[in-house]
C-alpha cells in the first residue's frame, strides 16, 4: 500500500483540453480591445526576458497551462521550466523562464499565474493534508467538488500534491447515498439495483452513516465502503467490521486538523472538498526584464 | 463617498452568460454516461423537494447560476429563493428550495452548490475584508487575478460582498507598470503614450512604488495612482501629495490584517487577489427529500 | 444473474447532450440557404401531421432525438409518441405522430430519421445478438468501437437492445491489453501499476491470450479479466480456472453466428465492435399529410 | 459517360472540417482523466512503431481522419501512408505506419480507426454496389440519409468507393417530393414555383411515381427526374419516355441484388442509403511493438 | 420570367442560424460586465416601450434577428412588428414595437439595430438596382462576397430587396473562371472535367471573357454561363449567340449608373458585390418609453 | 494635442481573435463539399503565385486576416506583404503576394478578400472623414453601431484610417443618454449613480441635448461630454461653456460634408456610424498565375 501513497507518476494532462482551456482563459482576459496598456508603451519589436520565482513553499502543478497561456498568445514565445509538476518549490526558487516579444510575455501573464498559482495552491494545500496522514495507510482524496470547468486541472493538482481522485463526475462510478438507499428500499436493495444496471466496469461505492447499515451494505458486497461524519472511535470500528474486505473511504468533518486522528482510524481513503474549493493561491510572481 | 460603500445595488449576471457556463459545466459532471447512481436506483417518476441550507454565516453569491443549472438539466424543475445575492445568511438558513423530478434534482445539486459556494465564498471574504475597513473611506476591491472561466461571476460576487471591481480585462482600462515605465523611458512618458493611444473613454492608471515617482506621476494627469507595497505611513505621505486630485489605490501586502491600517492612510481603494484566489468556499448543503 | 439480462430500465439520455448533437445536426442539413425545396413549394402556414411508421421488425432507440430534431427546428411542433425506447416494433407499426407547420415537419424529418434509424438500427442488431444467447447468463456488450461522436447515443441503443456497456472512453476503466502488459514486464506488473496508479473507483480489467496469462494475471486480482481470441473450449477451461471469483469477458472473432457457442463456454460477457459499426439501419419512413 | 465512372480524382476533405470533428472525437474518448491505462503503465519516454493493416479485402477512406487523430493527440507523431483513399487492399496489406511515444500511439488508435474503418466500410461497399452495375452507364449515389455528424465524410468515402453524390443538404438543389407536389397543386405547379423561387445555380429534380407523372413532369423542365420505386420494366419505360432528354435517377428497393437489374433498365443514377447507413466496418487492425 | 422578378415569397431564415448569430453578437456587446449604464442609472423593475421608426424611405430585412436580440437578452420582452421583412418603409413608418424591462429594451437595442440596419440597407439598396431593371427581364444578384459571417443573411436581405442569389459557398455549384480554364487547357476541357466530376445535382457555370470563348463554351454544355466585363454591344452580341439555350449572367463594372444599359442587353442576371459589400445602412431608430 | 492625431502605431489584434474570426468564416464558404470547381479542374499538385492588388486609392486594413484565411485553409501557403496596415495605397498597387498550391491560393481568396476589401474600405472613409478635420483638433471615431461579430476588427480598422475609438460594448465605459437621465431624474442624478455604481476604473460620458443640460452636467462631473444633434454654433456655445474642463464629443447628423464645421466649432471628438455602417468595400483584386 505504501506505493499507493508514493506519487510514483502523475497522469497525462491533454493537450488537447489544455488548449481549449488557456485558448478560453485568454479570450477572457483580452475582451475586444486587447492589451491596450502594453500597445499603448512597449514598441512591438521589444523583447523581454522573464523568470517565474515561488514567494512560498509550495508544490507546482499546471506548468503545462502557463506554457500554453503564453504560446498560444504568440507561438514563438520561448518557455523554459526548471521543475517539474509535483515539485516541492522554496520562496525564490526559479520555476520557468519566458523568453519572447515583450507584449507577448506581459500578455500572456495573467492567465499562466492565474492557472499556475489556483493549481499549485491546490496541491500544496493538498501536501499539507497528506503530511498529516503520511504515517499512515490512507491517502486524501478529491470529490466533485470542484470550480465548475477546471475539473480535469484540480484532480490532476490534487495527485500533484500527493492525494488521490475521486469519481471525476457522475458517470464514472456509482455511489449510493442516502437519498438512493432510501428510494431504493434499503441499502441492499440500492446495491442489487446498481449492480443489475451497471456496466462490468463500473464500482460501486455505498455511503453509510451507521455501523448498522455498514454491517447490512457489506452483504450486499459493494466494491468500496464510505463512512459519513463518523468520529476516529466509530470509525475503528467500522474498519474493524470491514476486515480488509474492501476499501473504506470517510467523509465528513475533514479538515487540516482533524485529519490525522480521521487516518488513524485505519481507514484507506479520506475525501474532502476542502483540498479543491478552500485552498489558498500560490503565491507565484513574473520578473520581467524588457530591451 | 458613503454612497461609494453602501452596497447600493448590484450590477445583473447576463443571463447568456450565466447560461453558457452552466451548461458547461453540467456537461463537465454528466460525462457521456450521465448520473449512473441515480439511474440504477432512482426511479423516473420520482419527485423530490430540496431545501438548499447555508451551514455558516456568510454572504451568498450565484443564485442565478445554481437555479440554471436545475433548469438546464430539467426545464420542469422549481426553483424559489428565500434570500438575495449579497444577503447575510446565518447557519441553518433556508436560502433555497428546490422541487422536481428527483433525478433532476440530484443531477443539478453538485454544479449549484460548486457555483453558489464558490462564490458565496468569495463574497462572504470579501465582506470580511470589507468590514475591517468600514470606518474609512476605502473599497476593497479584486483584480484581474480570478479563477480562468470565471472571471464576470467572480468580480459579481466581490461586488455581493461589499467589495468593488477593477479592470475586468487587459482591454478596458490602462494600468501602466514598472515594467511599461522603464520601457517608456519614465512615468510622464508612459502615461503620455498611453495618452495619445487610447481612446476617449479609457481611464489611465499608473503604479508607483516611491512617493518621487508620484510627484512625477502626478504632472502627467493620470486619471488614477495606485500605490504599490507602501506601508501606512508611505501611505499617508501619498495622500497628502495626491491631496484629493485623483483617487488612490494601494495595493501589496494586504490580507485580513494588514488592510485596516492601510485603509486608515486615506486611500480610496485598496486591491487584493486574496479575496478571489484564497476565499475559501462557503458550506452550503441540499437536504433532500425524495417521494 | 438473471435480473443482469432483463432489460431492467435504460439510462436516461441526458437533454442537454440530445440538444447539442441534433441542433449540430440540424445546422449540417441545412447548410446556409436552408429548405429551398419547402420554401419554394409549400406556403408558410400550410399544416401537417405525419406518422413515423416502422417497415420492419426491429428495436426502437433514439425517440428523445427524433423529437428534438422537429421541436429545435421549431419549437411549435408537437411529437408524440406510440411506442419507448426499448420497445419491439412490427413492420406497420406507428411509433410517433408528428404535427405542425409543414416545413417544420419536412425540414426536421431527415435528420431526426437519421438518428432514430440509425440507433434503432444498432439496437435491433444488439437484440438479435442477445436473443441467441438468451439461454446462458451471458450478455452481450459493446466496446469503444463506435462512430464517433455518437458514443453516448450508441451505448444507449446497445442498452435498449439488451446488451450492456463496457467502458464509454479511455477515462473510466482501465483495461490493461498486450502492449501494456509487454511495457509493464508482466501482467502481474501491469496490474500493480494499475493499481498504484489509479483512484479507488477504477476498476481494473486485464485481457489475457492464453491460459498461462490467465492464471498469472489470476494472482495480481484484477476487476475483471477478457479472454481474448479463445474459441469455446479453451473458454470453458478459463471459466474453470476463474471460477467465479470475478467476472470473466470473452472477446475475438464474435459475431451473430459464433456468439452462442462463445456464450455457452460460462462466461459472463461477451463484447463485440458488430453490434455498433456494422448494424444496418432499421427502416422507418415518415408519412406525411399537408394540409 | 464512362469518364463519369471511372474513379478520375477524388474531392478534397477540408483540413479545417477533418480538424474540429477530429478534435471531438478525440475529446469524447479520452473524457476528463485521459487515457488511465497507459499513464498507469506505460512510461511516458516509451516509443512505438506501429502498422497498420487491414484484415479483409476492401477499399480505403479516411487515412486523413486517422493522420489528423494521432497528430491531434500528440503533433510529434509520425504518420505514413502507403496506400491512399479509393485504394483497393486486400488482407493482411500495410496502411500506414505510425511512429511517436507510446502513449500517444495508443491515445490516438481507437478514434483513428473508428473513422478509417467506417469510412472504408462505406467505400467498400459503395463499390460492390457499383462492381454489379460496371457494364452498365448507371452509377451508384449516397443520399441524405448519412450519420448525423458525418455527411461530408461519409459523402467522400461513397466517392472514394467509385459512387456519386447526391445532394449535401437541404440547401444546395432542390428535390421536390409526392408531398411538395401535393401542396403545390401538380408536377407542373410545384416545377414552376421551384424556378420561380430559386437562384439559377441550383438544380430542380423531381420526383415521380408514375410514368403518367413522368410525362407531365417533363413538360414543366426540370433538371433531373427520379423514378420511385419502379421496377425493371416500368423503368425501362420510363427511359425510353425521357429519351435522353435529362438524367434519370432510380431510387427505392435498392439493394446490392437488386442494383443490377435496376441498372440495366438504362438509368443513370441509382440512389440507396444503403451504402451509408448499413455499411458493415471495414476490419482494420493497428499491430504496435513498444520500446 | 415576370414570375422571377415578382418578389414571390421570402425564403426561411433558419432560427437556429438566427439564435446562433445573435447570441454571438450579444455576447460581443455585453462584454463581461454587461451593460453597466443601465446597471447603474436604471433600476430592475423600471419598464419601457419603445418603437422601432425608419428614418428614412427603404426595404427592410432582418426583423427575426431584432427580435431575438431582445428576446435572448430576455425571453420575457415582447416584440410585435407592424411591416414584414420585403416591405417598404417611409421616414417616420413605425416598424415595430418592443416591450419590456426597460434594462431589456436598453440591454438589446444595438444588435438588433445593428443586424435590422445592416440588412435592411442591402435590400434598399439591392432594390435601387431593381428599380433601374424593372422593365427588363434581367434580375440583380449577389456574389460570394459578403460580409464574413453574414452570407446567409446577407443573401436574404438581397432576396428582400427584389434580387437573386449566385451561389452560397464554394460547394454548392461549379463556377469555371479563367485559371480554371487556364489550368484544364481550355473552355471545352475545364467544363468536361466538372461534368465528371460533379455530382448530378451541381449545376456548372463558366466565365468567358471573349464571344470566341462564349461559342467554345456552348459546345460543352454549361448549364449557365456569365459574360464577364463586355460592354452593352458586346452582350448584347453575345445574348445572340446564346439564343435562349441557357441562362446568361453579366458581371463586371455593374453600379447603379451602369446596370440599365447592361440590363437593356437581354442578359437573365447580372451580379455584383456592390449590393451586399457597399450598401449604406438604413437609418432606423428606437425611441423608448421608460416608466 | 497633434499626437493624438498623427496615426502614431497601432493596436494589436490578437492572433487568437483573428484565428477564430477566420475559420469560421472559411467553414462559411466551404459548406460540406468544399471548393467542387477546383477540385474538379485544377490538379492537386498545381502550384499559383498570386498578386494582391488595389484597384483604387485607399487605406489598407485586415492583412492578418487575409493572412490568416490562406494560412488556415494550407499552412504551407506562404503569404508576403509589401504594405502595412494603415498604409495608402494607388491604384495598381501591389499590397501583397500568396504563394503555394493553386487550390490553397483559390479556395482561401474570397474569405481573405472579403475581410481586406471590407476593413480596407472603412479605413479608407474613415480617412475621408479624417481629412476634412486635418487642421482642426477633432478626431473622427466609431460608435457600438458595428457589423455583429466584427467590432473588433471593424474598430481596428478605424484607427488605421486615422480616426479613433468610442466605447467596445456596453461594459466598458458609461454612457448617459436620454432614457438614462429620465429614469434617474436629472443628469446629476445620473451621474451621481454613475459614480456610486461604476468601479474607479469606468470612464462617465454624459450626453446632453441643450446647453442648460450642459451646465447642469458639468456641475456633476462627468469625465466625458457628448453634445448631441447640435449645430456649429451651439457647439462653439457648448465648447465655450465646457472651456477646457473635459473632452468634448459631437454626435449627430455627422457625414463627410457636415464634418469640417462640426469639427471648427472646437470639440475634441466628432463619432458616427458612417464610418462604419456605410462605408463602400475598397475594390482589391487577386491575380493568380497557375503552372
């Protein structure tokens, strides 16, 4: 399990949804007009030099995005990384370089440190918890969530700082919660229904707040157990009912301080929107230097 | 210059643009398979009412966003509010109830609250930032550091929480900064530059970082100077310079404790990425009830 | 088993997807210039009412898009229908009555018989799949073998069909083949790379060619495994060797002829790309009276 | 007339068309994760060489479809041809070979054969209908009735495989139908009113169900006339009423038994939809050695 | 032909077209901040009614379009029209009336203006050329230049103002121009490959410049053919030539001093951008009622 | 004061703009099937040299777009200028030269040409207008009255024929008008909200229709004034009565011969929307050499 919390590789960002979304971001920050500021004072045929340092501690996710923020500005902006995604980065410590028309550095500014900073504060933010919890077996993990169209970028800064992903939305895994289980007649009746509907491929998670209904959902033989708003003690116990059986994921009440007591309950996963919705911005800046 | 803090009324959320980012963003959660769980256990039929409930205090912000994301997922879905964007909700208030189909109720729920406690968020922390300034005449007010794709809701929401906006684009307005003096050849040039290029209705902002740049800023008639990374005292000596010409800004280093005694200098407005990269997210649930 | 193979209820087709593809559709038929044909030969007020009649015996799918088709051209015609998505339909049979201005029922016509012939098409196919392997408790099932951008709506018809869904794309499953298991350095590797790497709600199939590679894939506990290119009885002898510890798909060389000896080896699933890319149409034709 | 049959060259597919549906096929693959199986298991350094080949004799289109796929997913992916569109190959022959990352090769497979073995399943069958009919003058013609989404490719494949073209759209010539003729007041009425109404660079066709309609039809001028359903006998008689006059186009109960007999009544377009709704996928397979 | 020239009825304007278009010229006008004079000076409930007047004598076009930039701006803003697109208006003629929030009348004013004025100015001025041919058989008609975006309501406004259509695009018919022939090796030549190539529904016009060029051509058959650049006496020469065989189109040097004595040559249309690239817009205005 | 009307440098159109604007503009001229006549007659491998060349005196306007249209129809169409945007040309004038295959040349022409004539065409009015106010202090700008979808081009295009820029949309300045001062009850009133509601950043222009609301004006503060519909000598009066305090625009009954006496009464800006809405194509023509 120990590989499990290791951040062994990170996942692959599209490209192809990373253009759309810098492509977006840009259009957003141009309106019309344009950079009028930069048109109005630097001469076009100006170039500048520019270094993208930390102000923190932190971990770097979504380089990937500021160097599209600044090529698909101007394609021949030339851009230069010193780490990596993942990256534990020191206050001063150099992150990127641009090179390129100085209007095409200063336009593309905004959006790069806008993406680079909201990714890498998730994921230093995410550290946090998972230093927390790093002596034991469970990692944190992500939900849905998340700010509305940067889905994909979030999950991808929460794995950057060492946690791991949730379902990625409501298509990719079932998970009955209260309302279901109450609608379908019981917990293993909602567990038969999912299961009769669900492709091979699917897992299916049940949500259960009682150690009752836990002990009635492991019958019905889900693939993943998620205890709500349970203390560490009732937690233990609902580990101990589980048996190793399957994954337990807990939820509730989760946060930088409660964590740890939460992780040495035993359990394997603990999700929180805290690491997506309530991390603060890194705090990245852009040295620009222009001849 | 009260009126300036009354939080008079707010500016209207385009209902275009409300629409294309909630459909987005439903697409985003539905993937191609949709909401499997409520598939496999909910049946078509149905209903469900749901009270949407603030956990904390704070400033609510996207009304108009999550009742879209309901309607866009199911036209037939009710939505009625017991409170108004900028209204100060306490915890276990009712801010909204919702009634459908129950699986239109569940499908929309997670991209509502994502929107409206995102920017619940940002309001409710602005307002904070807001009230340390009160007694003064100073606005807090965002910049263009926001989150990429949602840039008009964020800058709507700080104005629900008492804040004011700044530029909202590289397009409508000039801010000249170090990096434009010192290819202009001085701030008096660059603010001339920007002079004889812009047009009639862009306002011109310069930022200087000593009170010698100011007097020489000042000869140049900008329409407003914003003060950047000066202490109070800094601060103070500015706005006896300025004496009332043009507005002030101050900006760097503010956070919910520096800003009171930089508002007490006298500025008019003091601007911080903080309220919109690091609010963090205010807790709104839907308690639901399915029949 | 047996309540895995009735047709239970099918996925909901989310609307805002069914709108996005038919007003793409609608906007590819008409080009710019619209229906000159109506607009030359039938006046602007003159009524129809049309009924979408089945010439063969077949499955329906595809009704939700069918009514999009003639109510986004015009939101004033009214679509209803005789039959559900799922249903068996005789040669003759009325399946919908469409009604109002002629041009709108002529102008949507095509396209909302394109989609509905087309999935009825995939569906009917499917079913004839199914029905030859009725008998066993395996289910047939589709792949990523489809027509792209008709993913979601082809999946669905499958379900409408009676056959099931493997994963929908590259995102919510892992299905580890030859060249994964050749790079890993062995199923078992693979599949602990698989494990470490993914989030909880993954599961993990492995596809395996030979009887040796199912009893080492055996070992590292995957979701699900494929046999790939068995014939019947070296089927049977992996159905043995699984025994049932977790379900077993069965791919290679399927087709409507080969299926039931395929399905009577014990296995649980049965995927094929015929039931998506090589399905005819089933005829459906629209009798239109203007009045 | 033979220059007509004859393959002579082949339309262009627009770069800009085969782009944006590439785009989205690719992004409906690969949904938010991405493609979990190769980040998890295959390292991002690894290069592949892979061919690929067709596996059934058969006639090829869409090879920019499949080049645009893995170019998209990743723009340093090598992809050679060794064959071009209306190509006829046999099993087991080299289509292409691709070179690039791993990852990339098998990010972009699936999307690349999904479109080049749907559209060489048209071409394909396209010209099995149109071997039957080579001593004839009469050519083989696609319809409206294509996948929603795909038309202009699924028109090229029909060229690629030695048939015509029909009209792309409701747009771009006139077909005036037993309904048009029917409100318009008769065959002549509704020919009038179409010349009336339309610009002089489109087309009128009619068609007819009788030869009686036919001959009333003629009186009025129209470009093309298309005989509905008629068998052998009365198309013959049909021809010999035209006399040359204009084209004659055939259409209804075609089917690749039928298709000759209907040919050899003198036509000289036999339209079906067939070839682009019940085309079976023409089996291409991607055989990938990773280092 | 009197029947060509009588303006019969309008074609369609597709509302999806009309949606899209508008939506994408809303968005431009809002920004993101929207409208923020009437945000600031009008409050939410304030209504008004305002009237549409022409300021001028003129045909109008385009009202569709205005009344979707009201109602997309607000579905609840009622648009009622008191004239019909291809009628004509005095100075002072109210066109239509709009009723409303007052913020909505505000809120869509300019792109409805823009889009009514635009297109409303083409058809009068398309009709000034009409004019000048009434007592000739030719018509007026556009070309493919046209405002990038606008074709397919350009073509309609032309349509309004009495004239005909050329073709939409590059795909909808065949238009042999010099390097065409230059290429092909001659008149004769260029006209048998598009026949060839041409799908039996895409009518082939030529371009000759000379009446040597104009008999070589008729050999081949076109369908159409234009006299480029010639004089009245050289039309009307080559009119002779044709004798009524086919239509023939005059283009080339066409104003509005110009057209009548081309006309007077006998020849069916003559097209020219002037009419969609140079038309003055229509000056029309809204005055509004706010209470 | 000169500086602001000497043409001093331009502004910069966004790449990513004129990348969208453009290929949508060439899907709009391609339809489905594309360019069918050279498809058909001219051979794939052919190559053209071509000359872009002005057929009259003007302003050239749009070359990135017309660059752009070849570039995105054939990347390896090469395209080289021999003039700048804002540069005069003659009659005969070579403006620029495209190179590559001679169906790239072609098929990217019409949509390059009908950008560059349009944009060159306002530019070369507006530069009339420009010209009969060279000795006086006034600048010619444009209004919100644009072509939809083309206002940032349109604007660009303005100000390479020497005139200046009014407001982009409704979100980036204030404009008080009648309707505005009427509901807020006075142009103080108006103002006063204005000022309450906008951030620091958003310029107030005021538009007055006598000299009383002038006065009454002025005592608000406004940052702009418009004096609308008002003769030369009531705009001396109201240049009188503003005496230097703030920028000056006339608006109103404003065309290329009431111009020069707008602009000797002394105000500082003269807008309208002949510049825009009415301003003849300037007649640019191709001439391609194939071989």
């Amino acid at each position: 399990m120990a590989s499990k919390k290791s951040k062994a590789h990170l996942p692959t960002l599209s490209a192809l949804q990373v253009e759309e979304a810098v492509r977006a971001a840009l259009l957003e920050d141009l309106g019309l007009a344009g950079d009028v500021t930069s048109d109005a004072t630097i001469p076009a045929k100006a170039k500048a030099v520019a270094q993208m340092n930390s102000r923190e501690d932190g971990i770097i996710a979504g380089l990937a995005l500021a160097k599209s923020a600044f090529q698909q500005f101007d394609p021949k902006t030339k851009f230069k990384t010193f780490v990596r995604d993942g990256d534990r980065v020191k206050p001063g410590q150099k992150i990127a370089q641009v090179e390129g028309r100085a209007r095409s550095v200063l336009g593309g500014e905004r959006v790069a440190l806008n993406y680079l900073c909201h990714l890498s504060g998730i994921a230093t933010y995410t550290n946090q918890f998972a230093e927390r919890i790093a002596h034991t077996k469970a990692v944190v993990c992500c939900t849905r969530k998340t700010i509305p169209g940067l889905r994909a970028f979030e999950k991808y800064a929460v794995k950057c700082g060492g946690g791991s992903n949730h379902r990625y939305g409501l298509d990719d895994a079932i998970l009955i919660k209260d309302n279901h289980i109450a609608v379908a007649g019981g917990v293993r009746e909602a567990i038969e229904a999912a299961r009769a509907f669900a492709g091979h491929l699917i897992k299916i998670e049940v949500e259960v707040d009682t150690l009752e209904q836990l002990k009635e959902a492991l019958k019905a033989g889900p693939d993943v157990v998620m205890l709500d708003n349970m203390g560490p003690d009732q937690l233990r116990e609902g580990v101990a009912i589980v048996d190793g059986a399957i994954p337990i994921e807990a939820s509730g009440n989760v946060n930088i301080d409660t964590i740890q007591a939460i992780a040495e309950s035993g359990v394997d996963m603990i999700s929180t929107s805290k690491i997506t919705m309530s991390a603060p911005t890194l705090d990245i800046g852009l040295d620009i230097n222009i001849s």
